[in-house]
C-alpha cells in the first residue's frame, strides 16, 4: 500500500447483465483527507461503493484496507463496518421508529442486556460533541432529515471508522444544513478520518474535499488534486468532451423571454390545499417558461401539488384558456392537458418494478381509458422513440425502471409526460440527484419545449438553473407567494433578498 | 439536442447465458419444474397413474374417469379462486383469507334460492342462471365489504378479511335458517358433475372458460397495468390518474366473483351443503397457488398463468398423496414437507444460489459480448 493510505482499491471490475458496470478501476483514499468521487449517472459510483461495502461481490480486483494483511474480504456491509468502512446513503437507512440512540447503536450492542442508560448517555455525548441537535430519546422519525442524516453520520463515526462513505449526503439539505454537515466532516477529517464524498453538487466538491477521482462509463477517468483540476475541466472530464453547453444555454435562454404577452393558458386564483399554503394567484402563458422558488419547505411544491391536483385543493379558481375548470384530481388536471413530474422520483414518480416501457405509457394509457390499453406494438413504439429521443441509457424498454440510474429515472418519468403531449409541464426539481449533463440535456429540453409553444412552470434548487431557463419567478417564503420576479429582477441578488425578505438592500 | 457521450456497449441486449440460469431467471420455473417432477414421479412408480378411461357413471352414461381427469376436475374451485387472489395479492399486498367463508356463502344464497326456501327440493323452484346471479351478487358484496376495509380504511388484508373469515359461515348458516338444503334436481348438478352426453366433468369446461375469460380481460383492458401499477407504488399511480383504492376496491369484486363460481361449482357436486366443512382451508391453498406461480405476496407484478400452474400443482399434488393411500389426516403433514422445499426452492435468494453455481461460463459469455 502507498504512504499514508487507508484504503486502496486495484483493478475492481464488475458485471452486470449486459452491462460492464466498472472495469479495471483503482482508487486510493488517504488518512484524513475527503475525496470526491465524481462522475455521471452510469458511470458507476454507485457500484464502486457497493463493492467497497460489500452489498455487491466484485467481479475482479483487490481491496487493501490500512490494519488488515493482504487482500481484504469483503462479502457483506458487516464485514465492511468490522474493516472500519462506514456508509451514509443518501437515502436514510435507519428506523424511523426507533429513537436516535437506538439507531445508533443497533446491531452493536453485544449480549442480550441493553444498558439504556449508558446507551442513552453515550449517545448524548457524540450528538453533543458533533453539535447535531437531537436528543438520544426522541424518535428518529421526528427529527427531519437533515438530522436524520447527521445521525447516521454520528453512527459511522462511533463506531471508529477509517473510511466514510457519504454518498450524496447533501441532495435533501437545505444551505444551513450543508454548512454544518461540512463542518461535522472537517472535523472527521482532522481526525485521521478518510472521507469519499459522492455528490452532484459542484461547488461542494469545491468547497471540502481535496482530491477527485473521476470515472465515466464504468472506467477511471483519472485522479486529481483538486487545485490543480478547476471547473470546467472537472465538467469536461466527466462528460470525456470539452463542453461549452453551459454557455449555449445562456445563450438561448434569450430567445425565450419572448412570449410575455398573449392570453394565459392556465390561470388560478385564490388557490390553496390541504398541504396548508396560503391562498396564491398564478398564471402561466403560452411558450412562457415560469418557476416557483424559495428554500426547502417553503411550499414551492404545495402550489404546482395544488395546480395539479395531487393535494386536496381547499379554495380557489382555475381556469384553462379562459374557461373556469374544476380540477379535483390528477386525472382532470390531466384530462386538460397539464403534466407533473413529481419532485419525489422514487417515491411519486416511477413505479419501480414496471418496467421502461410501462412507466413510460403510464399516464398516456390511463387517459386513454380502462377499456381502450394500448397495444404492446405502439407501446414498443412510443418506448423506443422516446429512448431514442430522451437518449434513455436502458438495457432494453423490458429493463425494470428500478435498475436504471436516477438520471436516467428521470428522462423517462419525463417522457411518460410528453407523451401525453401536454399543453402544460410542471417539473418539480427535475434535476436534483442527477449528472450535470442530463441536467443540461433538461434544461434545454425545457427550453425547446417552451419554444414549440408549451408553457413549462420550472423547479429547482438551484437558482442559477432557473435564473438560464425560466422568465419569471415566483418567491415562496413560509408556505406563502411573497413576491414575483422577471426582467431586469431576475438577479441572483435580488432572488436571494426576496427569499429572506425584510429590507431588499 | 445535443448528443453528450453515449457509449453504444452500455446498451446491448443480454448476452446469450447458459440454459440453466435462464431456466431459473423464469417466473414459472418453479411451477413448471414442480408439475414435470411429479409426473417424473408418477411415471416411476405407477405408470397405470395416468391411465384414462371410460366408465358408466351412476346414470348409466360413459364417463372419462381416471386420475389426471379428477386432478383437472377437483383443481377447478382452487384455479378459479387463485385467479382472484392474485389480482387482490397484485393491488394490496395482502390476501384475501376469507374466500371459504364467502364460498360457503356464495353456496348457501345458491341452495336457498333453487330450493326456494325449503329443506329438500326435487326440482329447482326459481331458474339456475337466477340463483348463480344472486349468489355472485351477495359475494361481489363481501368482496367490496373487504376491499372498501382495505382500500379505505387502509386496514391490513389479513385483518380486514379476518371479519369475514369469522362470520361467513355463520352468515352463510343463517341465510338458510341453519337448516341444509338438499337439491336432488339432476339439472343443478350438471354444473359439479357431468352435462348428459359429455363424458368430459362439467367444472373442467367452466375453469376454461373463467381462464379463456380473464385472458380477454387483461388482452382488452388495462387492468393488468393498473393493478400491477398500483400494487407497485401507490402514490406514483394516483399521480399519473390512477385511483389507487378504487382499483383495490375492483380486485376484491373481481376476487368476489370468482367465490361465487367457485363456491356454485363446489355446491353443485353434491346438491347440498356442510357450512362449516365446505372448502375448508381452501383460502391457504389459494394463497399458496398465489406464491407457487413466482407471484410476489408483497404485491406488485403477477403473472395470473403462474398461479394457475401452481394451482393445478397443488391438486396433483393431493392426488398423488391420496393414490398412495395416504390416510387424509396425515395430507396435510405430507403436503406440507413438499410445500417446504417448492417454496424454499423459489425463495429469491436460493435462486440466485442456484443461478451462481454456474456462474464463470455465464461471465465468460459477457466477455465475448
């Protein structure tokens, strides 16, 4: 092993039907030190870690872990955590149900007798000394899923790992929480502690970590100092093409302030649902591209869930081309032509087992009606036009959509709706959790769209995202409208001062 | 739009794999492999097992007899109820426990109305077709009382049909005044027995026909999509237009419907009815029909053939047991070793067990690929 290394992994192949998902890959984690592994849907992060912690059994390679003599075995995550290797999901993967010092320590305490005290006490301890701000007793599903993440961290950091594995640990923060999550991570790092950090967020990797690895297609690209690496070049890498797409986009986005007249094509008034926002006027014209923004939680998603149907509408009007329209359910909404691509992809987007080809008619065929199914050679049709179309990465349209990788997840959710061909696409954070270059592939999508005269209500995150593709934006603060942007206003700064509100100096 | 890196290799098809793993990627694999063992089985011990021939039933008409026709023929109520349990299986997650008990209802509504009210009938006091309405009628009710509990009120599957379960047969009772009607009539028994001139047992025609029947029904609805959708993931189907409880609400009428069938099929083989002992247990065998076929029980994706197969199995399997003069009371002992090891068998993780054991050619293929 090299100087200083903690963990090395030479030449990790692995197969998957019909697919090389990673072959001949090395990576090298030194102590104390993050280490950004990056690179697109696909390009096969995930299965490194998988094979890393053990969930995966590898095809070829050897794994050499610091402390343990030759080639480590690694068959399950158990033995992973015994080799010192931790693992924070992006998704939570802890119990809900149980209290915070229960899941920190379940599957850790040895013999049938349970010191509760003591367990109560030392888990005080670390959630103190890491500033995360929950009590041991209090039920981890209570705490929201910042703090469920934190948690999940302070477990893997009790249990005295070498290596952590924070697989887009950041995709469910808000900013303040990101802040803090790094600080908790300096603080590890400090330590000894060797960090890999997954993460599609750019700036991130800019902002903590000191190396990148980067892979592309199941193959190792390279592995950088970060300094010496800048942007554009980390960008170029993962895509393997010198990219100058983002200025492109820019450049349309001109084009697309156009349409700031002619008649709305949807129009609500007074709206408001259960999911408790405030009443909300809205409106969105032909070919306009508009987009609700705010921080996490401020009720962003409520209002198009509201437009669409998907929350219990509680008050209000809308109304379609002019015409006062009752929109009760999803299926009305529908039935006039709006689409929604949910900002929750696994749990309100795809239907996991069904495969490309079902979740992409999905919503076509339910409007077409129970006694009227489309057949299994148009349904082929539409499937391969729009893999072809949306450049879909799927084994087959026969593939579970379950097995695609989240970007991937996403261009058929969003194929599913144009197929329905909508007069209306609302697209609830379309680009979170995803490569940057089919964010780009979707913000221009958008963009064409608008162009062919559909009206698009755009949400995302990140602001410099909607600032390239939406002309008007709505601010959301605490569940309510607080403000509209277009023009001249459509300023980072200016952005940033509505959502916080008081003086706009 | 622009085209970023795309490598072509990412998406080739599945490389040609050894026979035997693609054997066992299959979702009837276990049933099919279980049905060819037992007639592997058969074969050795008994060829004469599958001999068939014609005999003079009690009427004096020629009548196919032997033991594949009583397999086929006795299967009948189990194939038809494993049908809708793997709708409601595929929608809810959950199985429907209550279908003896609904049976034992389908077929006391049935009795009550060919008999008209009395205990012993010779020929039937309002027309067949009636009665079998009347009956589908009252077990679509129970069906929509279930699914309404599941759907709904968002009740387990197993709890919600516990009700059911517990008062069926007591509310089948007392729809006959607790009395058991006998029908002698020979027409009501056409359906349970043989048809006048047809040596072929009437309940092998109508599972066909109940077969051939869904078939249609998922060729020329939507209701395999939706129900798989909804069994799937709930929230994404109601976002995409779905109703996901009144779908729910369907595979529990559906389901319904198949009791009736069932439970007029059961009652017309003997003209009369035993409301505690009538399709005893039959709901196990259902739900095991269900899990045989590869149908998840969690829900989701179902293939209807699979628990047919299954279905079938089972009944082989209990002819095979009772051939061998295995006392009944000992069946279910027997039943319940091979139920272990089909089961075990096509348990995920032995499959990919299995699948492994040959696994270096399979990775050689891809290399080529």
């Amino acid at each position: 092993m090299q100087e200083g290394a903690v963990l090395e992994m030479r030449g990790i192949c692995k197969y998957f039907p019909g697919v090389r998902a990673l072959q001949d890959v090395d990576f090298t984690l030194r102590e104390g030190e993050i280490h950004a592994l990056m690179g697109e849907n696909g390009a096969g992060k995930s299965t490194l870690i998988k094979v890393l912690t053990g969930v995966y059994p590898k095809d070829g390679g050897e794994v050499h872990i610091r402390g343990v003599e030759g080639a480590a075995v690694i068959r399950s995550p158990q033995d992973a955590q015994n080799a010192g290797i931790s693992t924070v999901y992006q998704e939570i993967t802890l119990c809900p149900n149980l209290t915070v010092a229960e899941n920190m320590y379940i599957g850790r305490t040895k013999g049938a007798v349970t010191n509760w005290r003591r367990m109560n006490s030392g888990a005080g301890k670390i959630l103190e000394s890491l500033g995360i701000p929950a009590s041991p007793r209090q039920q981890l599903g209570s705490c929201s899923i910042a703090v469920q993440q934190m948690v999940a961290i302070a477990r893997a950091v009790d249990m005295e790992c070498k290596v952590l594995i924070l697989d887009e640990p950041t995709s469910s923060l808000d900013e303040q929480e990101v802040v803090k999550l790094f600080g908790l991570m300096r603080d590890l790092k400090a330590k000894g502690v060797g960090i890999i950090f997954v993460t599609h967020f750019l700036e991130q990797v800019y902002e903590v970590c000191d190396r990148i690895t980067v892979l592309r297609d199941g193959q190792l690209v390279g592995e950088y100092v970060i300094e010496d690496l800048p942007r554009v070049q980390l960008v170029s890498k993962m895509l393997g093409k010198e990219l100058d797409d983002m200025a492109d986009i820019k450049g349309e986005t001109g084009g697309v302030a156009i349409s700031q007249e002619g008649a709305p094509v949807l129009e609500a008034q007074d709206l408001c649902s259960s999911a408790g926002i405030k009443p909300f006027d809205f409106s969105i014209r032909r070919g306009e591209v508009n987009g609700f923004t705010g921080l996490l939680g401020s009720g962003r998603s409520e209002c198009v869930r509201a437009i669409f149907g998907a929350d219990r509408v509680t008050g209000g009007h809308v109304k379609m081309d002019g015409q006062n329209v009752k929109i009760k359910k999803p299926l009305d909404a529908m039935k006039q032509g709006i689409g929604y691509l949910p900002e929750d992809r696994k749990g309100d987007g795809i239907v996991g087992d069904l495969s490309v080809r079902e979740n992409i008619i999905l919503a076509y065929q339910v409007m077409k009606g129970f006694f009227r199914p489309v057949s299994r050679a148009q349904a082929e049709a539409f499937a391969d036009e729009y893999i072809k179309l949306l450049e879909i990465k799927t084994a087959s349209s026969d593939t579970p959509i379950k097995s695609l990788s989240g970007g991937n997840q996403q261009k058929c959710i969003l194929a599913r709706w144009l197929l329905t061909d909508p007069t209306y696409l609302i697209l609830d954070e379309p680009t979170r959790g995803i490569d940057i270059g089919t964010k780009i592939e979707i913000q221009k999508l958008v963009l064409k769209l608008a162009s062919e005269g559909k009206s698009v209500t755009f949400i995302s995150s990140e602001i410099d995202e909607m600032l390239r593709t939406c002309s008007r934006l709505i601010v959301m603060r605490d569940r309510k409208a607080v403000g509209e942007l277009k023009g001249d206003d459509l300023t980072q700064t200016k952005i940033m001062a509505t959502i916080a509100g008081g003086d706009e100096k | 739009m622009s085209a970023p890196v795309k490598n072509p290799e990412t998406q080739v098809r599945r490389p040609d794999e050894p026979l035997f793993k693609r054997l066992t990627r299959q979702q009837l694999f276990i049933p099919v492999a279980a049905l060819a063992l037992l007639v592997l089985f058969n074969l050795i011990a008994d060829p004469s097992f599958f001999a068939v021939s014609i005999n003079q039933n009690s009427l004096g008409n020629p009548v196919l007899s032997g033991n594949m026709v009583s397999v086929l023929d006795n299967a009948s109520e189990l194939v038809i109820l494993s049908i809708g349990m793997t709708l409601v299986t595929a929608s809810s997650g959950g199985q429907d426990i209550s279908v003896g008990a609904t049976m034992a209802i389908a077929g006391s509504v049935i009795l009550r109305m060919v008999c008209g009210g009395q205990v012993t009938a010779d020929t039937m006091q309002t027309p067949l077709i009636l009665a079998v309405l009347a009956g589908v009628l009252a077990t679509m009710l129970c069906g929509a009382f279930n699914g309404t509990l599941v759907a709904y009120f968002k009740i387990q599957p197993m709890v919600a049909t516990l009700i059911m379960y517990t008062a069926g047969r007591s509310i089948a009772a007392w729809i006959n005044n607790n009395q058991l009607p006998i029908i002698n009539d020979l027409g009501f028994k056409y359906a349970g027995t043989f048809l006048p001139g047809v040596p072929v047992p009437t309940p092998i025609f109508i599972t066909v026909l109940v077969i051939l029947a869904f078939w249609l029904i998922l060729k020329f609805t939507t209701l395999g999509l939706y129900t798989q959708s909804v069994g799937i993931n709930a929230n994404s189907s109601r976002l995409n237009g779905l109703d996901p409880k009144l779908i729910k609400l369907l595979t529990y009428v559906i389901l319904g419907v198949c009791v009736a069938l069932a439970g007029f099929i059961r009652v017309s083989r003997s003209g009369s009815i035993n409301y505690s002992r009538m399709a005893e247990n039959i709901e196990m065998d259902a739900i095991l029909a269900v899990a045989l076929g590869g149908n998840a029980l969690s829900g989701g994706k179902f293939n209807i053939y699979g628990s047919i197969l299954g279905a079938y199995v089972i009944q082989f399997l209990t002819t095979t047991l009772y051939k061998y003069d295995v006392p009944s009371t000992a069946l279910p002992a027997y039943k319940a070793v091979v139920v272990i090891l089909l089961v075990v068998l096509s348990a995920p993780v032995v499959r990919e067990k299995l699948a492994s054991m040959k696994k270096a050619p399979a990775k050689a293929a891809k290399e080529v690929s």
